[in-house]
C-alpha cells in the first residue's frame, strides 16, 4: 500500500456527519467486542429568559461511567452553587442510567477543589501544558 493511496487530511473543524462516521464505527467495534451499549451524549444548562446559556455541563455515558468533559459557570452565577447543582445532575442522570462511577477532568487552575469537595479523586495527574499546567482526570464511586 502507498502513502498516497490514502491521504490525511487536517480538518480544524470536521463536518458533524464526518465525526458521527467515526463515532459510530467506535460503537459498532464496542458492541462486536463486549456488547456495549453506543455512547450517549448528555448536557445539562442554566438558562436565562431569553435562552442564553450561563452555565452548563456536557459530555457522554461511556460504558457504564457518566464522564462528564466541559463544566461551565459565567462568572456572574460562579460561587453560587451552579457548578455544584450541575454535578449533581449529571451523578443522578449516572445512578438512573445504572452507572457505577462518574469521571471529569480539569486543569490545574480550574475548579479542582470544588471537585474534591464533592468527592472526586485525583485518578491520573499529567504535567506538561503550556505555561506549567497540569490536567487532571478525577473519578468518584457512586453509592
């Protein structure tokens, strides 16, 4: 086979028909292997009157584990619970899909603490980021 016979190609911003190809060739594989279930995106959102969006959390249930990948708060509503409230949305939508564990993931100068506070636990730390960051991966075992 020769490199040219099939070329990569960067796309900084792929077609969601592109992206849905590869996702849903990942479920196929999983469900041949192991019987998985597809994975199910999910986001939960705090909106104002008129439908802005001020604060959200997003991400997807991935073989039993609710991960949650983007938490949001406008610095308006932060320090008032939202961030917490949201978590504690996406730990409910895990229990009630039967999931055993949750998963996030921060950098260092993001909400680690309040992550922390609700029970999250360092799983992975990696070093390396721009400007002396370290990203974070916590899990917390759901009761």
């Amino acid at each position: 086979m020769k490199h040219n016979e099939f070329p990569i190609t960067y796309e900084p911003n792929p077609a969601p028909e592109d992206v849905r190809i590869l996702n849903n060739g990942l479920t196929d594989y999983a469900r041949q292997q192991k019987g998985m279930d597809p994975i199910e995106p999910f986001a939960f959102f705090v909106k104002d009157k008129e439908g802005q969006v001020l604060a959200g959390c997003s991400g997807a249930i991935i073989y039993g584990c609710v991960h949650t990948g983007s938490l949001w708060v406008s610095e308006s509503l932060r320090h008032k619970g939202i961030g917490t409230r949201l978590l504690e949305a996406a730990e409910q939508l895990a229990r009630e899909k039967g999931c055993a564990l949750v998963t996030l993931n921060t950098m260092d100068w993001g909400a680690l603490e309040l992550y922390q506070n609700l029970g999250y636990k360092v799983d992975h730390s990696r070093s390396g980021y721009k400007n002396s960051s370290t990203f974070y991966f916590l899990m917390k075992e759901l009761e």
